[in-house]
C-alpha cells in the first residue's frame, strides 16, 4: 500500500513537473501562425482583449493560455494601440514583445509634387484602408510627402496632417524669404510655385524658373504658363491632347495667355523646392524660356533671343517627327 502511495505521488510529481515544463516551455515555442500576420490592436485594448484578438487570428493556440504565460513572464509593461506585424511561427514571449514595444505597422501614402487637389481627393478616396468621406481639398493647401496613416484612420485626420504639415513649412519658408519679393502674401508665393512646379520637372532649373516670372510680373507683362490654361478645363488632370487656340485665348481667373498678373489661386500642391525657389528666386534679366530638347529649358533676357530659341526648339521637333 506505502508503495502504491508512493506510486501515486511520484505520478502526481512527475505530471506537475510536466505541466510546469509546458508552461514554460510554451512560452518561448514557436506559435501555430503559418505565415506574418497583421493584427489591430484597438486603442484602449486590454491584455486580455489582445489575447483573444491573437487567437483569432491564429498567432496563438490559446487566448487563456497567452493570457496568463503573459502575466507570468511578461514584467507587466502595458500593450500598445496601433497595426503589427506577427512574423510567422512567432512564440508568445517574442509576439508580447512586439505589442509592448510598440514598433507597429508602417503604411504611407504619398502626395507627389505638382499633384493638383482634384487627384489627392481621388487618391485618398481610393484607399480602401481608410475611413470616412472628405471633400476636394483647397487647393494649393497640402504638401507633397509621403504620410504614416493607421488602417481604419479617417480620410479627415490623414488630409488634416498633410493640410498642418504644408501651414508649418509655408510660415517657417515665408519667414524667412528674401527680401523685395514680387509675391507679397504666403498665398502669392503658392501660386507662384505652383505654376513653376508645373512649368520644369528639374529642380536645378525652378530659381531660374521664378526668377523669369518674377521679372515678367514686375515688368506688367503676362506669365504666359501653358498649365494656367489647362487648370480651367481639367482641375490640373492631364488634358491629353494639344491646346486649342480658343483656350488659349479663352478669358477666366487662370489663363495667363489673357490677363496680366497671377491667377486667382494656384494651380497644384506645390512641393518645397518649388516654394523655395519662388521665395528666393535667381537673379536673371531674363524673360523667356523655351524647350532646349533635351528634358530642360533655354532662357533668354530678349525678344529676339527667344525666337531663334523657339527656332531650335522647333528644327528639334520636327527632326524627331512630332511636327
């Protein structure tokens, strides 16, 4: 009988240290995930709430059984709100170390220089990952830049953010302009560099660009910028044809082809370079530029300069056949 007790309580011992092996040992096993999973921890999501969120997901094998592994190994650090990444086989302790530390899923959407409101509305829209409606955005009032955004983040706090980061870098770009500026208001100057953003794709050339531009507006004369004309028509989409004489001659508040002076408002979202070069334009005598044919601009301080420019630009055209 003292043998069977005895039996019985090594038994029970052995069974216990098992149990006690699997406890431990399954908190640093490799998890049952079958490949990287992205989970969405809630803001003011408990241990226990991202417990049962895992075993959804399949990241663990038990809700009960991370829970409390977690509270025994876990040093009582609290969990962090945001989208993670839970690489593939990963143990309980490795993925309660990702939810604590914070480290979450990163995902941008980007707004590239020169893009008009019209398709940051429609990109952001697009967007299945986020939520809500916005309305066309003003334009000229977002800066170009990539932006981190949560799944399931409103449409308005993403616009918002790129809205705040545009007012930052226009107060900070304005304060510290050069002086006798022929823009003379913030708004001004994002008309200006929208135009010049639109007009060069090469950012050596923008100062030079603005400063064609700043000349023609002090001289009285028209800016005479081929996007001006096509901002009417398309809300800055691609026209995807020539321009029509009527357009171009076509009376409103932005064809610069028919009125002298900046239009009402801009053209695009301009992006830093462009503003820059607006607010600290190079100091040229020139007035005119045309296409030197080899992806830039020819500038010339006169009249009959730029014809035999305009000249070259044509021979070029023709050479390549697109006259």
């Amino acid at each position: 009988m003292r043998r069977l007790g005895c039996g019985i309580v090594l038994i029970g011992l052995a069974v216990a240290a098992f149990v006690a092996f699997r406890f431990v040992y399954g908190w640093t096993e490799a998890g049952p995930a079958g490949k990287d999973i992205a989970l969405v921890v809630p803001e003011g999501a408990t241990l226990s709430d991202a417990a049962v969120l895992l075993k959804q997901a399949g990241a663990v094998r038990s809700a009960d059984a991370f829970l409390t592994r977690a509270k025994v190994f876990g040093g009582g650090q609290p969990i962090k709100a945001g989208e993670f990444v839970i690489p593939k086989g990963a143990s309980n302790s490795a993925i309660l170390s990702i939810l604590q530390g914070g480290k979450t899923l990163t995902r941008l959407v980007t707004i590239p220089e020169g893009m008009p409101s019209i398709l940051v509305h429609e990109r952001l829209m697009a967007n299945e990952e986020l939520s809500g409606g916005i309305k066309v955005p003003e334009e000229g009032s977002i800066l170009p830049d990539s932006y981190a955004y949560d799944k399931g983040e409103s449409r308005e706090a993403v616009l918002k953010r790129m809205q705040a980061a545009m007012d930052r870098m226009l107060a900070k770009l304005w304060a510290e302009r050069a002086p006798n500026l022929v823009v003379k208001s913030p708004r001004e100057a994002i008309t200006l560099a929208s135009i010049v953003e639109k007009e060069t794709a090469i950012p050596r050339e923008r100062p030079m660009v603005a400063g064609v531009y700043a000349n023609r507006l002090r001289a009285g004369m028209m800016l005479q910028a081929d996007p001006t004309i096509i901002y009417p028509i398309t809300k800055g989409k691609p026209l995807g044809r020539r321009i029509r004489k009527s357009e171009i001659a076509a009376v409103n508040d932005y064809n610069t082809y028919a009125m002298v002076g900046l239009p009402k408002g801009p053209i695009a979202n301009p992006g830093r370079l462009s503003i820059l070069a607006v607010l600290h334009p190079a100091e040229t005598k020139a007035l005119y530029f045309v296409a030197d044919g080899k992806g830039g601009h020819i500038f010339a301080d006169t009249y009959q300069e730029h014809n035999d420019n305009v000249r070259k630009w044509f021979e070029i055209r023709r050479a390549r056949g697109e006259l």
